[in-house]
C-alpha cells in the first residue's frame, strides 16, 4: 500500500475527482474502490496486516455508523489537532 497526494496526475490515473477528493480519503486498486471510513479500515487492515478491521464492517449497523463518524470527523477536521 502507498499514501500519496490527491493530486492531479493520482485523479486521473484513477478516476476520481477533486472533489470526491477533497470530502474523503480512497483506497484505490484496479477494479476496486473504497472511500471514507471504508477506505480507511482497509488502510489499517493493511497497515496491521490483519482482517480485523474489515470484520467489523460484517456486524449489522457498523458500516453506517463508521460512515456517520467519518463525516463528523471530515466535517470538522479544522477544528481537530
């Protein structure tokens, strides 16, 4: 897994807008795309080397409220630290 920049040369290799960048993170391959919380538990199921965070997303209810979460949390990342 790489973490780059959203920028322009990243958007056009897949896909993806500035602004569906700019309202949440991505976890791009080919076939495959998963933004916000989704692409985020993927991040960490891959940084862990573990399936656990994508388990989670098999508990009724969890999906939408990691999603909600995500939200706030982008909603409101210039007030965090």
């Amino acid at each position: 897994m790489e973490l780059v920049p959203s920028d322009d040369a990243v958007r056009e290799r897949w896909g993806l807008t500035p602004e569906q960048t700019a309202q949440a993170a991505w976890c791009v391959a080919p076939g495959v795309r998963f933004a916000g919380a989704a692409a985020v538990g993927l991040a960490v199921s891959v940084a862990w080397g573990s399936s656990f965070p994508l388990v989670l997303w098999r508990v009724p209810g969890f999906g939408r409220v990691a999603d909600a979460a995500y939200a706030w949390v982008a909603r409101n990342r210039h007030r965090l630290p």
